[in-house]
C-alpha cells in the first residue's frame, strides 16, 4: 500500500503508523475497517495505473497448502475469484473443490440483497465446526459484504474466528494479508473505504476456456437510491483501451470463443479519462475488429447508453445484439425516487433508436417492484412498458431496503403481500412472454456455442445462441467449444431442444 491510500483508509490502527517494515517486524495485526461515509466521497484525485508483482519474500507461500473460493453474486465477483484463483496459483498454493482439505478458505460475497448476505452468515456459521477442529485453517470473507461497516462490526462480535476480512479495492493486496493472517494472532481487516487504483496484470485462473469475462471499468458513480453498489465499489474507473484491447487479443489467441465486458456501468467506461474523449462506443468499434466470434457487454445503464455505441453495435459481426438494459420501473415518478436519472420516456426513446438500426436485437432487463410509495398505477406502469418493449426476460425483484442507502431511509410502506402479489403478475407477463418469443423459434436454424453437457442430462450437450436462449440437442462431444448450426425442434418454457444440422462449422 503506498503512503496515499494509508492516509485514505478510513481509520487506522496505531499499528499503521508503523512503517510498512516495522509493522510486519512487530506483527501487529492490521486493523482497517470501512466507513461507508467515506465510501460516499467521490474524490478528484487522478487514477493510478499500477502494475501486479508478487513480493519475493511471498514466492512460495503456498507450497504444500491448498485454497477454496466460494462465490456468490454477479460476474464481477466470479471474475474477482478468477484474479484470487491466480493470485493463490502463483504464491504455489493449489485449488480444491472442497472445505474439508482446504488450509485457505475465502467467502467472496455479495452485498445486494440482505438474502445473499444471510448466506454467508449462515455458511460463517457451519464452517465455525471447522476450524475448531482444524485452528491452522485461515477463513477469510471478501468481496461487497466487507466494505458495509455494519458487516464488519457483526463479523468482529459473533465471527470472532474468521482470520481475515479484506475489500473490493484491494484484493492484488491478497499475498500482503495472507502473510499478515499466518503472522498474526488477531483478525486481519484491511478494507480501504476509498476506491483503490487500476491494478494490470493481475494473474487469472478463468473458469473454462470457451468463454471469458474481461473488466472495462471499476465502480459506479449513479448511486441509485437503493442500491449498495457505488458504497462497494467505489467511484468510476477505466481502464485503459491499449490493456483491454490486449488482454482481448490475447484470449482470442488461446482461442477463447465469447468475451464478456465487464462493469458495474459500461456505459459510462472512459468518462474518467482526462487526456481523451473515449468511450463504450470507440472501444467496441476496436473490439470488434480481433478475430474473436463473439461480443457482449453488461451491465448498461440506459442514461450513459449514447449515439456513438448505438452506431457501432449497428455493425454487426461478432457484436452480438442482446442488450440486457435494467429498466427497474415503467414509472418516471419511482424512477425519480430510484435516482435512476432517466425517465419512462427517456428510456422508450432509446429502445426506438436501438431497434431502428437493430430490428431483431433482444432486450432483456432488471425490475424492482414494491419500492417505497410505489402506487397500483404505477405498477400498472411497469406492465405496460415491459409489453411496449417487447422484453425476451426479465429478472425481477422485490424491493428490500439496503442499510446504509438513502432508500433505507425511505419509509418501505407497500405491504409485503402487495409486493408479492405484484411480483407474482410481472412474472406472469415475464414468463408468458418468454415462452411466445421461444415458440417462434421453433423450424428455425440458429447459431449456438456448445458449452458441454446439459445439467441434467449428460447425453445432451447445452449452449447458447446469440441471443442467450439456452438450447440442448444431441450431438458427438467433440463440437464442445464450438459454434455449431442447430434446427429448433421444440420450444419449452425456457429453454429450446433442437438437433445439429451443420457439425462444427465456424461460423464467423
Ligand atoms: S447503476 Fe445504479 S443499480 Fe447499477 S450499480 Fe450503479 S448505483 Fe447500483
């Protein structure tokens, strides 16, 4: 950690004010709890770029120990336990599927919804049993749950045997606290309440070689009222197009097949650049010029989805043309009190420009129902934009408040059977849409990237079209990772069953 962001860290045990090499010399357990007061500062400062190293002192950490990750949430924090995953492998540690015979356990956790978090608490609860019996075994929690103030406050009264809690910010920080967590006797808590700087060369272990998520930008400055997220992940940051434009060439020469960009808000990837204009639009436009077949990007924010993105997606190819775009209301009044900063109209006009140069692009989106003071009319709304749109999906929420957010504060008065009644008449309309926009795909010929074998059934392999429609079909193991032509035989509520018509043709 250099000198700045030890001032910035919220509080600061007396420890701290040791210097780096004092501190291990004295082993003093580091103490750096998040404030989720200084998580709401959005500072000026420019952001650094900085390059991952492992310490010489640290090489060969992990020889003779194993770790395991468990993940909960979005593909952020799966891609964030690919960077862990790569960080253990090169300290020497190797992975295991399992609790039991791991020496390095860490929750990666989500903090969007109190349920995710109730999760981890009781996964806390029954792995207790386990380092009881094993004292040598180091638990760590990780990820959005670590920077709410309030988690930590709990974790340090009820969990007092998790060794370490570290944050979002610094996870390139893991050798530095592995090596704090077998020094010291106390638990390990460094969060840094401030947003840290872009970090390249983090090490990854991805989760398969067909498909790869690849991180745009960090962070989230819309601060919806509801949402947990920008206290999480701090404020907005970029990386640089050369390093994405790279780490892309360089997964389509390992002959990855689909690149995921990543962000809490992609839309807004490039504001932060002070020496260029550059933004979402330019970096696909150079994007889709590597020889990779496919291209997609989450998550949007419909306020920062512009012209110039809109122009670029219009070129086809390897762009794929579903757009998951979270809508959360039809209402402009509870899109206001949302702070979502666009409005019902705002949000129809750019679904008219996206299928104007897009005629079959899929929209997906997100919904909330039961936001405070949200009416019947209001709801009604929400049903009537979903139909306007013509969404293929939805996922859909009930609306429960997130402490520390100015929602929270909002009086939460839509009872809970009316929240629940309403969820359940989106859900009809979700699914019934749904269901109308597969059956059209019955007789028709479409692409699909075979993943591997169908959950539940190993004689069929699974894998999905451009359009993220799920489809199974019967065909020899070795299209596994390609892109193969299939006939849709039959529709069923969400998924579709076809049958191979053109093995292992690559198609782009
Ligand atoms: S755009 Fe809104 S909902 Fe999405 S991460 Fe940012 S604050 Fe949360």
């Amino acid at each position: 950690m250099n000198e700045k962001q030890r001032q910035e860290s919220s509080q600061v045990n007396p420890a701290d004010k040791k210097s780096e090499k004092d501190y291990s010399q004295y082993f003093q357990a580091v103490y750096m709890p998040p404030s989720l007061k200084d998580a709401k500062k959005r500072g000026k400062e420019e952001v650094k770029y900085d390059d991952f190293g492992i310490p010489e002192e640290f090489r060969g950490m992990g020889q003779g120990r194993k770790f395991y990750i468990r993940t909960y949430g979005c593909q952020m924090n799966e891609h964030d336990t690919e960077v862990m995953a790569g960080i253990f492998m090169a300290l020497g540690y190797e992975p295991t599927d399992g609790v039991e015979d791991a020496d390095v356990i860490l929750l990666n956790t989500c903090a969007i919804r109190e349920n995710a978090e109730n999760k981890v608490f009781g996964e806390l609860g029954h792995l207790k049993t386990l380092k009881k019996g094993r004292p040598d075994l180091l638990l760590g929690v990780c990820g959005c749950m670590s920077q709410e103030e309030s988690v930590v406050n709990r974790i340090l009264k009820v969990h007092p045997f998790v060794d370490m809690i570290f944050g979002t910010h610094n996870i390139h920080r893991l050798p530095n606290i592995l090596n704090e967590a077998y020094l010291s006797k106390e638990m390990v808590v460094e969060v840094w309440s401030k947003e840290g700087d872009v970090i390249e060369n983090l090490p990854k272990v991805r989760k398969g070689d067909i498909k790869a998520w690849v991180n745009i930008m960090y962070g989230c400055d819309k601060f919806c009222t509801y949402c947990i997220v920008p206290y999480t992940r701090g404020k907005e940051r970029s990386r640089r197009p050369e390093d994405i434009i790279q780490e892309v060439r360089h997964l389509a020469a390992q002959g990855y097949k689909e690149i995921t960009l990543l962000g809490q808000n992609v839309n807004a990837y490039g504001k932060d650049f002070e020496d260029m204009t550059y933004g979402l639009g330019d970096l696909m436009d150079e994007i889709r010029k590597i020889d990779i077949p496919r291209i997609r990007f989450t998550t949007s924010h419909p306020r920062d989805f512009d012209d110039r993105l809109i122009e670029v997606l219009a070129k086809g190819g390897n762009l794929l043309d579903h757009i998951h775009l979270p809508v959360q209301s039809g209402s402009s009044e509870v899109l206001k009190l949302m702070a979502r900063k666009y409005s019902r109209e705002h949000y129809l006009e750019l679904v008219r420009k996206i299928k104007e140069v897009m005629p079959n692009a899929s929209l997906t989106t997100d919904i909330i129902v039961g936001f405070p003071n949200e009416t019947d009319e209001q709801f009604e709304e929400t049903l009537s934009l979903y139909r306007e749109v013509g969404f293929d999906s939805a996922y859909t929420f009930i609306y429960s408040p997130r402490e520390g957010t100015p929602a929270a504060k909002m009086q939460d008065n839509v009872p809970m059977e009316v929240k629940k009644e309403r969820l359940q008449r989106l859900n009809k309309l979700v699914n019934d849409t749904s269901a109308q926009k597969l059956k059209e795909y019955e007789g028709k010929v479409v692409e699909v990237l075979v993943e591997g074998e169908s959950k539940n059934n190993p004689d069929v392999l699974a894998g999905y079209t451009e359009k993220s429609k799920l489809v199974n079909f019967r065909a020899p193991k070795s299209v596994i990772g390609k892109i193969v032509k299939v006939k849709i035989k039959k529709a069923k509520t969400w998924t579709l069953d076809g049958e191979m018509v053109e093995e292992a043709v690559e198609v782009k």
